[in-house]
C-alpha cells in the first residue's frame, strides 16, 4: 500500500483498497473495457500514523525544553533532568549530548504527562491559577489542619464580630424564641407585648412585623417554638397558656383548675400564675407548663379540656414546694425542675409519681432557680440559682456539682444559660443595677469552668440569651427593652446577616388621588379606558391633568358664600344648629317678648281673628268671679285647676 501520487484527497471520497497499480489484461478482455474508469485511492494508514506520531513528540519535546529553560532561571540549583514518560508511568532520563533519535521514540509518551502520578518534576511548578492563600494539599498539612489553634481555642468560635439591636420596648425583654429554621424571632416582654421579627422580610429598619398581647395585661416569662416550628407556647403571668401557630393566631388555650380543691391532681389545669414551660423536643403536640399552684403539667395540644399528666415536687419533709422552672431533657425521657427549696428533682417522663434523680442542696433554699439546661449531650445539666451561682452536674453522679461559680448577680426569676453547639463552653447573663455597671454576657470553659470571654451587652441587666445551633447566632434579651443578635460574616448563616445587606425601604407617599380603575371588558372602543399599567406612572399622568391635580379650595371664613358652608360645620344640620337652634339673642322674660307684639296683633290680625270674623266676631271667655261660684258637687279631678 502507497500513498497516492497527486497527493490530493477529497471529501467524502476517501477509501482503503489493495489494488495494485496495473489491472489484470484477463479479466480487461473478459469485460470488453480496459479500465474500471478512475482508480480509488490508496493510503498507508502505518506512515500516517508515524508521521503523526513523529510530529507530537517534537511537540513535547519543545513544550518540555521550554518549560525546563524556565526552571533552571528561577532555581539553578535544580539538575538539568527531565521528564520523559513511559507507557508504565512516569520515568526520569538524563539528557544526552547526542539528540533524541527516532530510533528512541518507543520509550516516549505522546501528550502531556499523565494526571495523578506520584512523582513531579524537580521544581514541583504548578500549571494554572495560583492556589488560594492557606491551601494545604498533602498529608501532613492535612494534620496540622486538624490541629489547628482555632479547633483548640473555642473561644475563636464565638459569632461576636458584629450586632444588631431589636427595639422591644421600653421595659426588660423576658422571653425570647427561635424557631429551628432559625427564620423568626419571638420576642415577649413585661410590657405585655410579644413581638414577632422575619430575618428574612425586614430590612434595615429592623422593625417586627406583628405585635400584639396574647394575654392581656399579664407579664410574658416564656415563648418558645415547637420542634416543627408551627406553634408557639406562650406562657404568662396568669394560670392558662396558650398556644399560637405561626403567625400568632391562637391555637388552643390550657384550661384553668378549680382553686378550692386541695389535691392538684382532681384539678384539670393550674389554679395559680404559671412560672415556666417548654416543648417536647421529640412529640410536636406535647408541652410542659409549671406553676405556683406546685405541680408540673404536660399538656396535649389536641385536648385543652384537662392536663395530660401531672407531677407534684415535694420536699424532704413531704411538703409542696414551687417549681420555678422546668424542661425536658434532650431525648425528652425525662422532666427536670428547680425548685423554690433549693433542690433539682428530675422525672421519668412516664413515671409522674417518685423522682429519678433528687438533689436536695443544689441551691440556697428559698431562693428561685432561674433555669435548668440540658447539654447536647444529655449528660451534663447547668442550673442557674437565685443565690448567684453558676452550677453544673453530672447525671451519673447527681450528689455533688461538677464545677460552681458564684458572684454571678441574678436579679430576674427568669435569667438564662445555655451551652454553646459543641458543648464546650457555658453561657449566661449577668444582672447589674440601674446606674452602677454594664450588663456582661458571660462564657464559662466546661473543663476547668473558668470566665474565658465576656461581651459587654449593654447599660442594663443581660435576663435571656440564646445560642442557636443552625445559625450560630447568639440572641440575648436585655432589662431595657432591646434584643440583641450577634453573628459572625464568615462563621455564622442567614438569621441577621439577610437584613443588615437590605436598605431601608422609603414610604412612598401619593402627592394625587388617582380614580378607581373601572374594567368594563365589553364596552365599545370609543368608550374603553386604557389599561392602567403602573401606579407610578398613572400619578405623574394625573399631576400633569390640571382637573385632578386641581388644589383643593381652603376652608371657608366666616358665615358662608357661594353654596358653601363656613368653618363652624360641613353640613346643613350643624349650620343650623350653629345659626338658629344656638341664638341667644331673645329676651330673658318671655311674658314681655311676647306681650310686645299684642298691638301689633291687635291692629293687624292674621292667624286668628279672621277665622272667627263670620261666626263670632266678637270673642266670649268664660268669666270665674270667685271659688265660691263654682259648683260644689263637681268632682275633683273636673274642677279647674287655677
């Protein structure tokens, strides 16, 4: 096989034939022509493919000097080696004085070297885009990553780079709710009021979009969203609480227990103000409330006839004791309390009557524990006293606390603590009075349970703080009304970083009234209006019409003119009201107005005297000399009275 002489190949036209050059005379005489008409061409594929193959190695070869010219510029110190690779890998050859012969290019790779090799050239340059500041790609890097100090430190984790302030109120926010979304925020205060903030509808005004009183003129002391983030557990400072839905319509209201009944357990609700409550993290219909009355009740949202169970803390001697707050454990198996005596007693969620856990001196008795938290654990348990203490406990060894601190200023029934997402560190807020200090937001080490960071909140006590896991947001409700957020741009998702970015939205305000947009689909075209497309664009139409635009005439001065009435009144009625039924201008005695005008009706007669003029032209009054004229036998009721 030969390559055609002419060397021209056209489209369409290529073909692989064994022919030889000169045709067979006996099968030429045979056929009675002596040519099959124009021979098809021929090509030798083996001498196109070397020639092809000839052409890409000097092709590397250029690429690889070059790439080795440059190299050598910036490391000299790098031996004059290069890469040549093999159909088994990659393989390092020394350059010859000689050249590079054809009679060498088996052990040659056609192309750039192969991808994901183990060894790389002596410069370890790197083809493409630089990498990004603090890129590590091999193993040891790898495992000084995971050694990082961040990793180690978690106070690096905190989201405290930037704050956005929520106005409340005036008065101490006491209730805050995150929906696990991490999409609304529910604030409630003392003022009655639970507000209602959507990261992601407000702008930087920062205002709620809702605000109302779910309980009237009670003290709000818990909001919290259910695990499923459709229902919100008010509870207030009256007997009853209530669940809204999402929006803050009511759903279902607790009903209120008969107060003259001694045994809590014969009443079907609380009978005193309620203290504190919580949802069950796992059963989204299921709540918690707890209240002066002594009990614990759980609650279905589906039956607000009666409580659901009941458990009824006790003290050593058998007495009742208040429950100050209350919560479920992270499984929700069991119910945990602290108590107004100082103790912490825990349930079995299924076993209402003796306690699973009982510590008797978790705190200084008569004082109100503020809160009792749950690690993400479930091991470790964080009790916030009213004797100013910060304790932690072990749930397998319940007897004595695993770390205390103390000096910690606790001036609300409600103050909080919470554990960061990783379970490291402790937070709660710190009280200070009006005038004497700022409000500090408090983080404790959960190994050696030291102070290893503060944030300064504000002039005011820190009652409720929040550490959302999915946001990695921190929410902290203050004693003057403002509710905090503090997030982190790198370290922290969605929740205030989608407001802050949107600019406040100005009111627009229509200089004109516009008429009403009539659609009459079937009218004529000569009596159609045009579509109205923009409300924009309709205002600045009708402030170029001079009848719609047309100023609006001043109030009239003064009595009236023209048809309209003046400034006293809009209507007919309060004109006259003004003008006549209001004129004082008659006399004080009446029997003198009117006997002034008896000449004048005696001269000039017009109502009565022409009536009689025919019949009785002078007037006959009966005359009554004396009492004594009267009959006597007349009864009473027919005699004149004079």
């Amino acid at each position: 096989m030969v390559l055609p002489s002419n060397g021209h190949v056209g489209c369409g036209q290529i073909k692989i034939s064994t022919m030889e050059d000169s045709e067979d005379p006996n099968v030429a005489a045979t056929m009675g022509f002596s040519g099959f008409g124009r021979k098809a061409r021929t090509f030798d594929l083996e001498a196109m493919f070397e020639q092809t193959r000839r052409t890409a190695v000097e092709r590397s070869k250029k690429t690889f000097e070059a790439r080795e010219k440059e190299g050598e510029e910036k490391k000299p110190q790098i031996s004059a080696s290069r890469i040549v690779a093999s159909g088994s890998g990659l393989r390092n050859e020394r350059e010859s004085s000689s050249g590079d012969s054809d009679d060498g290019s088996d052990d040659e790779f056609i192309g750039p070297p192969a991808p994901g090799s183990s060894s790389h050239a002596p410069d370890d340059e790197m083809i493409g885009p630089p990498l990004p500041p603090g890129y590590k790609d091999s193993d040891e890097d790898d495992e000084d990553d995971d050694g990082d100090d961040e990793d180690d430190n978690p106070i690096k984790r905190i989201p405290d780079s930037h704050e956005i302030t929520l106005q409340h109120g005036t008065k101490t926010v006491s209730a805050l709710g995150l929906d696990p979304s991490g999409a609304r925020l529910v604030t409630g205060g003392l003022d009655y009021d639970v507000r209602f903030w959507d990261f992601a509808g407000m702008d930087g005004s920062l205002q709620a979009f809702r605000s109302h009183q779910p309980c009237e003129c009670h003290q709000i002391k818990s909001l919290q969203y259910s695990v499923t983030g459709d229902a919100i557990l008010v509870v207030a400072g009256n007997s009853q609480a209530k669940v809204l839905d999402r929006d803050g319509f009511p759903v279902m209201e607790c009903v209120k227990g008969d107060q003259y009944i001694v045994d809590m357990a014969n009443t079907k609700g609380h009978t005193a103000m309620l203290n504190g409550g919580c949802w069950h993290p796992k059963i989204k219909e299921e709540f918690l409330t707890c209240s002066n009355d002594g009990t614990v009740r759980t609650w279905d949202v589906s039956n607000d006839k009666k409580h659901k169970s009941i458990f009824k803390p006790r003290s050593a001697q058998g007495k009742r004791v208040i429950p100050t707050c209350a919560t479920y454990s992270r499984d929700g198996k069991l119910i945990a309390a602290g108590c107004q005596d100082g103790t912490i007693q825990i349930w079995d969620r299924n076993m209402s009557v003796h306690t699973k856990f009982h510590c008797r001196q978790a705190h200084v008795p008569g004082t109100d524990t503020s809160c009792v938290a749950f690690s993400y654990g479930g091991t470790v348990i964080a009790t916030r006293g009213g004797d100013d203490t910060l304790k932690t406990w072990d749930m397998r060894n319940f007897k004595k606390p695993i770390h205390m601190t103390s000096g910690l200023p606790n001036y609300f029934p409600m103050t909080d603590c919470c554990f960061s997402p990783d379970d490291k560190l402790l937070i709660t807020g710190m009280s200070v009075k009006k005038g004497e200090g700022n409000g500090k937001l408090l983080f404790f080490d959960m190994v050696e349970f030291k102070k290893v960071y503060e944030i300064v909140v504000t002039d005011a006590s820190v009652v409720r703080c929040l550490w959302h896991p999915k946001l990695n947001q921190i929410m902290v409700g203050t004693g003057n009304g403002l509710a905090k957020v503090y997030y982190d741009p790198f370290k922290s998702q969605r929740g205030a970083k989608l407001c802050v970015v949107k600019t406040k939205r100005k009111a627009r305000q229509a200089e004109t009234l516009t008429q009403d947009y009539i659609i009459t689909p079937h009218a004529l075209p000569m009596f159609r209006e045009p579509r109205q497309r923009s409300t924009r664009k309709q205002l600045e139409k009708d402030r170029l019409d001079p009848l719609k635009s047309h100023k609006p005439e001043p109030p009239v001065a003064g009595p009236g003119r023209g048809g309209r009435v003046g400034t006293h009144g809009g209507t007919l009625s309060s004109f006259i009201v003004k003008n006549i039924a209001l004129d004082k201008t008659d006399d004080s005695n009446p029997r003198e107005a009117i006997l002034r005008h008896a000449k004048d009706a005696a001269d000039n007669p017009y109502w009565v005297a022409p009536a009689y003029s025919t019949t009785q032209p002078k007037a006959v009054f009966a005359e009554v000399d004396s009492e004594e004229d009267e009959p006597d036998n007349e009864p009473e009721w027919k005699k004149r009275k004079i």
